[in-house]
C-alpha cells in the first residue's frame, strides 16, 4: 500500500486498483465488470478514495492518480 500525503489512512491495494481503471477512463459499471465486483462496491471504493484524499471528484482522483504515477 500506498501512503497518501493528504490522509492519515492509506489506500487499499482495492483501492489503488480502483484508481487506476477510474484514471484510466472506466465508469463504475466497467470497473466492477473489470474487478469481479457489484458496482455498488465499486461506487463505495470511489467514495472511500475521494474520502481518503480529499478530493471532490472523479476527474480529481483521476488527475491525482496520473500525478502520483499509480497509472
């Protein structure tokens, strides 16, 4: 796992998973077709990241993620 600057807690492997399909461009449907998991799961990992990083959107979590290099 990864420690994240702006949170105390870090993102799960599932998590960092997430990010990279979500900057990758997937919606929660794909990303939960892709991971073998609801998209309601899928949905709650998004909210659980933006949570974790203080981020306000997905176009947010995806720019963090090219920024970070997790894609």
């Amino acid at each position: 796992m990864r420690s994240q600057p702006n949170s105390s807690r870090p993102l799960t492997e599932q998590e960092i998973r997430v990010l990279r399909l979500l900057a990758k461009g997937q919606s929660n449907k794909e990303i939960a077709a892709t991971l073998c998991i609801s998209p309601a799961t899928a949905k709650r990992h998004l909210e659980n990241i933006l949570e974790k990083l203080s981020l306000k959107n997905r176009v947010a979590a995806a720019v963090y993620a090219v920024r970070q290099r997790i894609i």
